[in-house]
C-alpha cells in the first residue's frame, strides 16, 4: 500500500479535520471510519463520475450506514445553480432523510462546491465529506469550506462557509480525468508559489512535465504541498476576512470570464489562468513585480497547456463583471497582487488602469 | 419617551447582540447607530407593511447609509420559498451590491427567516438587522438567527443559523397588526410559559384581555419576557443541538398542519397553538402530565381566539409530514413534551400513540 499524506485543517473553536492524500483511499475502509454515524449516507456526484467511481463509493460506505442512497447531476459548470441544488434538496427530503445525513461529495469542484452547499443549508446543517476526484478539487476546492453555487450575475455569489468532516483525494481517481481538466487543476497548483511559496513555484517549473505525465510521486508531491499551503491560510483566515483573498489570485479576472463566455464555455481553470497572467502583469504596472515575472509566470501558464489571452468580451463589459466580484467595496475593484515572490496581497485598481491592461492583452 | 427594554443575546466566541424593545423605536437615531458602516443598506419588506413603515425607516437609514435600497415581496407564509428569496438575490448582484451591504428586515416572521437567509448567503453572508412589526417576529422568530425558507415537502427545511446584528421591536408597530396576527402571534408568546416558566404562564392567564386589547406595556412585558427566556435558551445552545428544540413545543404538528393545507392556510401561531394542545394531551398519554394540563392549555388557547381542534389531514398524511420534522431522527418521530410546568423535553412517541391521539382529536 503506498503512503498516505495527511493534512491537517486547525480551525478556530477546536474544530479540525483531515485531508487525506494518496493511492487507493477510494477503497480502503480506514477512509470511511469515525465519521458521524447516521441512519443513511447520500453520494451526490455527476454523470461523468457516477460510472466510473460510484459504485465502489457505495460499496464502501454500505459497510458503515444502513442506507447508501445516489443523487447523480448534469457534468459541468453551467449546472452549478439553484436547480442543481434543488435537486439535491428534493431528494433528501424526498425521501425524509433526516438531519444526521451524511452526504458525500465525489467529483470536482462544482459537485463539491454544490453538495457542500445542501448540506450547509439542509436542515440547517448535515454533516458531509468531501471525495474530490479532480486534480483542481483536490488542491483547491474541497479545501477550506468555501461552499457556493452561480447566479447568471456572477460566480459563487450565493453561499456559505462550511467545513466537511474530513476530506479523501485518492490520487488514483486522477487516472481517469481528461488532459483538459488535468491542465486546468495544474493552474490553481501554479498558484500557491506566486502567493506563498517561492521554492513551490521552482519545483512546479522543474516538475512540469512529470506532472502532465501523472506521475503518481509527483502529482502527490503537488497535492500535499498545495492543501498545506491552503491549509494553513484558511487556519489563518477561515472566513476571509483579510488574508484568505490571497487565495483567489487570479480569480478577479477569472470569474469575469466564466460568467461573460457563460459558465462552463472555458474551465474555471483556464480561466484562472488567464486571470493569473493579467493579474501578474497588474503587478507589475502597480510597480510592485518587475516585468520578467510575468514572462516567467506566462512561459508556465503556456508550457501547462493553459490558456494566457483573455477573450474580447469589450472593457466595459469587463469592468461590469468584475464590479460584482466579493472582494469589491463600494465600486472600486480590487485585485490580488503579487508584492513579492512568494507574497500577495489585495489592492484597489483604478478603472483606468484595468482598461489599459486589457487593451494591451487585446482583450479590450 | 416611553422606558427602552434591552435583552441581550449572549452566544459563543463572545458574539452578542441586543434586542431594543419599547415604543417609538423606528423613528428614534438611536436605534440605527452603530451598526456596521457600509456603502448601502437594502429593506427587505413585504406589500402590506412597504406602505405602513418603508418610508420611515428609509428616512432614518439615509442619515447612516448613502444609499438605501427598498426590496418589496409578495406577502404571506406562501411566498417563503426559493422565487422570493432570489428576488432578494438578485436585487443585490443586479445592483451590483458589496459584501458588505447590511439589510433590513422589516416584517414578520417571514419576512425576517427570508432576508436573514438571504444575508446568509449572500457573498457567503453580509451583516443583517431585524425590524420585527409583528408580536410573532418580536417574541419569537427574529430573535436567536434561525433563517430559512420552506420546502413544499416541508416547513423551514432549507436555512441557515445566521445571528443579526440587532433586534430593533417597535411595539407601535403592533397597532396596525390584524387582530388575527396579534392572537397568532400570542401563540408563541405562551408557549414560553409551560416549557420554561410556569409563572408567566400565570401571568399570560390574568393578563389576557390586556393583551388582547393591546396595551402597551403589559405587551412590552410580554415581548421583554418572552425574549428573556429565547437568549437564555438561544445563548445555551445556539444550533440547537439539545436544550434548544424545547423552543419547538407544538411545532411538530404545527409544521405539519401548515405544509399540509398549505402554506398561509392557517397562520404559523395558529398552527402552533393546536400543536400545543395535542403536544399537551401527548405529555399527558406519555405519563408526564395531569389531564388538568391539558384542560388549562386548551382554555387558555381559546380564550386568546386560537384554534385548538386539528384539521382532518388524515393518520397517514399527518404521520408521513411530521417525518420529515427536523427533530425526527432514523424515522422515529421526537415531539417537545412538557415534564413538568415550566420544563420541557424531546420525546420519541410511537406512531401508534400518535394516530390514537389524531383519531381522538378527530383529524384522523
């Protein structure tokens, strides 16, 4: 059996829980023990991951609750909304599962983000457990207890913050991901170096291909050392009040144009990406970057396979969208900058500015 | 100026806010200060108290706030569901508001469970007030940051505990309150009685016709102790995870009534007063209490013009609704029983104690 990483999340009141990393947790009963015992479990996954992973899932899982129930959505993006949400709603009331329910998210990023949700909102609250089966969702998203769906008006707008009872990435699930999707969880991986960890940045220059290759060390290398960083971030700042938003470089942009091409028109991390690129060139017109960290973070978002030109959706269709961002206050657009290598923080950028740079990135 | 009452809501991590009884209230400065500085504030309220109330409170947050926002719905107990809570969502992203926006819930208890979700959610949670106009919001619902909506398979499933920064309860808002919403809202208000103090139950007996009568101060009375008694409950034990379902006594079949004849049927403290009446007669059959109990529950509920005979659903639909009660736990239905006057406790019955109970209520 290969080793197993774990990672701890310490948060305020002694609440605390584990990420567990590694090979074959899927099917190893230890992954599924001391949970909080319940008449009845729920999966809520996606027609692409049910066939593939759902049924081992419930096989698991029928080893500790009586009753194994499945709530499979539509794959993608533009589902993550109310009527998804509804959905796993009316199921479990449905069928009268009670407030104990444990409910498993086994997916990516928006099954995670959704199911979280439900169960945040259930009855005011069930208990539930994060299976990410995306790289993205394993360094990111099933980390921290950011819960959400999308509203047409802008990106994980309604939500709350909500912490799973333990969080399982079985590296192996990543077999089965699409190179596309492989690529855009490489772009919140990319993300922790300019943010946190300069070293992280060199090693993820130096391991590029080893990880488009899936090679099982250093994808697991890459998802420890990201859920660390998240980790103790969100330990830090569990409801982003301030230092958590370091987290979102990149996304400013990012959800801009996720809701102006349409939800699920690019990956969220692609759009990332692209939003990484700008936001590092606005390091440097902030005059905090010099110019050779963009090329350098633009040579890695393109050796990744990730795209760097954002779509021309027009500046003031640009500016409209990134006004309804969460970090904005009163109007002014703020930005996650790079001040360092290694070191990020959130900045007011003037509409001026921001139109120029999209004009320069033809995006305009 | 009449005396202000000040209750104070004490929970864990040193969060606390208070609850401003007395008359005049939403004309006075004072209430309005010291809240959480922010670019906007947005009232949330229905169609019938817009034209008593909106503009005041307008003209009193506009000293405080540069913008504020008016958001009207449709009123009644049938419009507490995801169409009415999206109307509040997408005012805020159609106007673009910030995170840090506070609204204003002024109305009943469906206004307040409404707009205190949609603060819960909104950008994962931006600050609310509660302006309860109602006796049933000022002695019950907008106090202790319970928020939902309802489910067509069930009342307040969908929700969040979510605290408000303060409870501004005008009793001159009582005077343009139905007389039927003023009995409703005495429901609650007696409801404190046999489960936490047999004392006010007394003191609701002798002073019944006042209330009715709407006295001002012996309902300042009956508004400052009802609170009392919720922040002691509330402050023990936030998310109810015990002591707190006592709060629920006659809710169990009050939900059930009100989601099987529909919502806005019967009024929410109607409901609840038949509830008491046969969560009475339970404690009763359970050995827990003299038939004498029941007897003075049920004079007391008609005196305040309460209905205390159950609609005819039938056995099976009753035991089927009342299963998807919050407090049912693995199928076994958990009612709120009096032990004692003054002390209350959760208590599975078996479903065959309960169709003997319905039948002899005639709602079989």
């Amino acid at each position: 059996m290969p080793a197993i990483d774990t990672v701890r999340i310490q948060l305020p009141d002694n609440r605390t829980y584990q990420i567990r990393i590694g090979s074959g947790l899927l099917d190893e009963a230890a992954s599924w023990q001391a949970l909080p015992r319940a008449a009845a479990a729920v999966i809520v996954t996606n027609d692409t991951v049910a066939p593939l992973y759902a049924e081992r899932l419930q096989a698991q899982l029928r080893a500790v609750y009586a009753r194994v129930d499945l709530v499979v959505l539509p794959d993608g993006e533009q589902h993550k909304d109310w009527a998804s949400l509804n959905r796993i709603c009316d199921h479990l009331l449905g069928e009268a599962l009670d407030r104990k329910t444990v409910l498993f998210a086994l997916g990516g990023g928006v099954i995670g983000d959704m199911t979280g949700f439900a169960a945040a909102i259930y009855m005011r609250g069930v208990p539930f457990v994060q299976v990410p089966t995306t790289l993205l969702a394993q360094v990111d998203s099933s980390v921290g207890g950011k819960t959400a769906i999308n509203h047409p008006l802008g990106k994980n707008m309604l939500g709350a913050f909500y912490q799973p009872e333990r969080v399982i990435a079985d590296l192996d699930t990543l077999d089965t991901l699409p190179d596309r999707e492989l690529r855009a969880g490489l772009a919140e991986v990319i993300k922790y170096g300019p943010i946190a960890d300069a070293g992280f940045l060199c090693w993820i220059e130096d391991n590029l291909e080893a990880l488009l290759s899936r090679d099982k060390a250093v994808l697991g290398y890459a998802v420890r050392r990201s859920c660390e960083i998240k980790a103790d971030v969100v330990g830090q700042d569990e409801r982003e009040q301030g230092l958590r938003a370091i987290l979102n470089f990149g996304h400013t942009l990012g959800h801009a144009i996720e809701s102006g091409l349409g939800y699920g028109a690019w990956l969220h991390g692609e759009a990332v990406a692209c939003g990484m690129v700008l936001a590092a060139d606005l390091s440097h017109r902030m005059g905090l970057m010099p110019v050779e960290f963009v090329t350098r973070l633009r040579t890695l978002i393109e050796r990744a396979g990730l795209p760097a030109v954002p779509p021309r959706l027009g500046s003031d269709r640009y500016l409209q969208l990134m006004r309804v961002d969460k970090k904005a206050e009163a109007g002014a657009i703020r930005f996650v900058l790079i001040e360092a290598l290694g070191r990020a923080g959130l900045h007011a950028v003037p509409d001026t500015l921001i139109t120029q740079l999209l004009a320069d990135h033809g995006a305009a």
